[in-house]
C-alpha cells in the first residue's frame, strides 16, 4: 500500500515481536493509544474503513524484498520469476511486474493473471505436475520462456501440443534429486517418495527424447525441493546434484543455458529476524556455489519469502467464550482466510492493532471497545 496516513513517530514498543519494518506501532495523537501501522496507514483505520477480515499488505516490503534478491544474485545473470502461488492478487502481480520481475505459475489461470499485468510471457516460467493442454496451449500463444517439465507422459503431450500449434516449446526437466528440504512434510517435494519432478536417472531418457523431437527446444535443468527451508545446506546438496546433471548434458551435446532452483527459501514467523538482505545473501551463497563456472543463466521462484512478511490478515475479536476453564476469543475470520495453521500447524503471529494502557485498555473494556487483531500472513 501506499503510505496514506498522516505521518506519525514510530515507537519501539511492541517491535520486540518480529515483525517487517513496514509494519509498526505508532501514536497518532500524543495521548491515544499505540496502533499498528503499515508504512504510513494506521491499520485501524483500515479496518474501520474497509471492514474485516482484511488483507493488508505493505508495497514498500515486497518492492524491498525483490530487491535483495537482486542485490544478493547481482554476480550471475539471473531472472527473478516471483511465484505467483505465494499471492495471485492483481495489484501484487502489478508491483512484481513493476519491478521488471518475472513469473511462476502452475496453471492457466495464473497464466491469465500475469498475462494481465504484462501482455507479453516471455519471462513467465511453468511449473506444476498436471499442466492440462488448453494451459499447455495458452502458455504456448503467449510465447512463455520455459516449461519445467515434470514427467514423461506430459513432456509427450507438450510436443504434441506443441506440434499442433506449429511453435517451440523451450523446456526444463524438474528433476527429483532426492535431497530432503528438512520442512514440514506437507510442503517438502524434493525426496524420491514424492510425485513432483523427475528421478535423475529417468531424466537423462527425457533429455536424449526431447532432443529429437522438433517442437521441443532442450534448454534448462530445473528442480524446487520445498517451501519454509531453512536450512540452506538443502539447497546446496540440491544443487550440487543439478550441477552434476548440466555438466552431463552439456557433454551429451544438449544447450543447457538455464538453471531454474525454485522457490522455497522460508521465513521467521517465531524467531527474532535477521535482517532479510542478510538472510538472502546467505540463500545466494548456498545456491551460487555449487554452480560456479557452469555459466547458466540462473531462474529463481521465490514467493513465500517475497509475500509472506510484507501481509497482515486484519480480523476482529467478535465474541468471547470460556469451555471448561479455557478461554477463547472468536475471530470473523476463520481457516478459509488463513488455511495453513489448519492444514499443516503453521504458526502466525497474532497482535492487537491497538496497544492500550492499563487505564485505556480498562475504559476500553467498560466501553465495549471490540479489539482488531493482526496476523502476520
Ligand atoms: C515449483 C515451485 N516453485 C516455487 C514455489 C514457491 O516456493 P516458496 O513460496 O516456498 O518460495 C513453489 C511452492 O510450492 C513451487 O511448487
């Protein structure tokens, strides 16, 4: 968002919890209350405004954020394809493209949306294990610059497809390296055991196939091991095993000039933070090692770590109850708005919007005063 609100002094206080620097309490008059502010907005106002639950998220973090990725890969040629997964809103796409970012996406409709915030595909790559034939043929028309092919029988539909349309498809096998991303097991996809990409072994047969099939160009190795990684050595051995793969190929005579490593990189939602350039200089170190010399252009897919951080789900306590001693509060927002403590025991930090003083909060209470909270995203 833009900053729209009156410019007010941000304070220490409440900052212990992590937190992006976008986001802040601040006092707007001398003697209120500490409200949350994002950038210049306060969020309570927001939320009167607007209603809840409420999606807020700071452009001034996610421009910040692409930009340490640059910054942090600056050495190599390299084209950021921002996961359009982590966050399809069109307003969001639009700041992405606005930095000259590219894309991932893993279906036609992400396709249409990105498709929508820059006519032209040539920077959108996709991945995915089911990519269907109209999406197939709607990222064709759009002359999209890769497809991270994830398996025999779809790299045969894609040539036909291909063949069809009389175009090229330029591809990148997804290769399974078998490298544990030391994630939640919900959101881990780089071990043998697990549908996405292909095992090395078999992905030689497709490279030599794809080859000699005249609607396919061969034109990168590709390989995403997971989301929320924190370890950064998972990355390294991943990469490692592609670097091995591209030096194979390039002898068995395939133009190997990408290398696309997927997303996957995580953020804090518990601990204190270290600065974000920092932590995405230390990603950069992991993946850029295991490919010196190789002389690749480098694809990356973030997309947590662009979107996570710069977002806060404004909802509203609307009633509170106590079963059996234990005292909750009932939100207007529920798992439809915020899917992953439900789906695999995320943990998102949970905040008043308004930081009363004991004599305030009292009043507050007396008055009926219905607190907003804020979720980190
Ligand atoms: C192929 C692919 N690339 C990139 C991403 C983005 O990962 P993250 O949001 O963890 O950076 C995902 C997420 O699932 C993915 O499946």
């Amino acid at each position: 968002m833009r900053g729209a609100g009156k410019s007010a002094a941000k304070t220490g206080i409440g900052n212990r919890i992590l937190r992006a620097p976008a986001f802040a309490y601040c006092r707007s008059a001398a003697s209120g209350p500490l409200s949350l502010f994002c950038e210049q907005t306060d969020l309570a106002l927001l939320a009167e405004r607007h209603g809840t639950p409420l999606y807020v998220y700071s452009s001034e973090t996610i421009r910040a954020r692409l930009r340490a990725f640059g910054k942090a890969f600056c050495s190599v040629p390299h084209t950021l394809c921002y996961s359009v997964k982590a966050n399809s809103t069109l307003a969001i796409l639009r700041l992405v493209a606005r930095e000259k970012a590219g894309f991932d996406v893993v279906s036609g409709g992400e396709v249409e949306r990105v498709l929508r915030v820059r006519p032209k595909g040539a920077r959108i790559v996709f991945s995915g294990v089911g990519k269907t034939v109209p999406e197939m043929e709607l990222a064709l028309k759009s002359g999209i610059l890769l497809f991270n092919v994830e398996s025999a029988s779809e790299l045969r539909t894609l040539a036909a497809t291909a063949a069809r349309l009389r175009k090229k498809a330029s591809i990148a096998i997804r290769v399974n390296p078998d490298v544990s991303a030391k994630t939640h097991p919900y959101i881990s996809t780089g071990l043998h055991e697990h549908k996405f990409g292909v095992p090395i072994p078999e992905a030689r047969t497709l490279y030599a196939a794809a080859a000699k099939h005249p609607n396919l160009n061969v034109a990168g190795v590709s390989v995403h091991i997971g989301s929320q990684i924190t370890d950064v050595g998972s990355f390294k051995d991943a990469l490692q095993r592609v670097a091995e793969l591209v030096r194979e190929l390039r002898g068995a005579g395939h133009d190997i000039r990408y290398v696309d490593a997927g997303g996957g990189l995580g953020i804090s939602y518990l601990a204190t933070q270290t600065p974000f350039a920092e932590k995405v200089a230390v990603y950069a170190k992991a993946v850029l090692e295991p490919l010196r010399k190789l002389n690749v252009h480098l694809l990356l897919e973030p997309g947590r770590s662009i979107v996570g951080p710069a977002g806060v789900l404004l909802t509203r306590v609307i009633y509170r109850k106590t079963n059996n001693s234990k005292r909750f509060l009932i939100v207007d927002a529920a798992m439809n708005d915020l899917l992953r403590p439900s789906l695999y025991g995320a943990h998102h930090e949970m905040v008043p919007v308004k930081r009363f003083r004991v004599a305030q909060r009292f009043n507050a209470a007396i008055s009926r005063a219905i607190p907003v909270a804020a979720l980190a995203t």
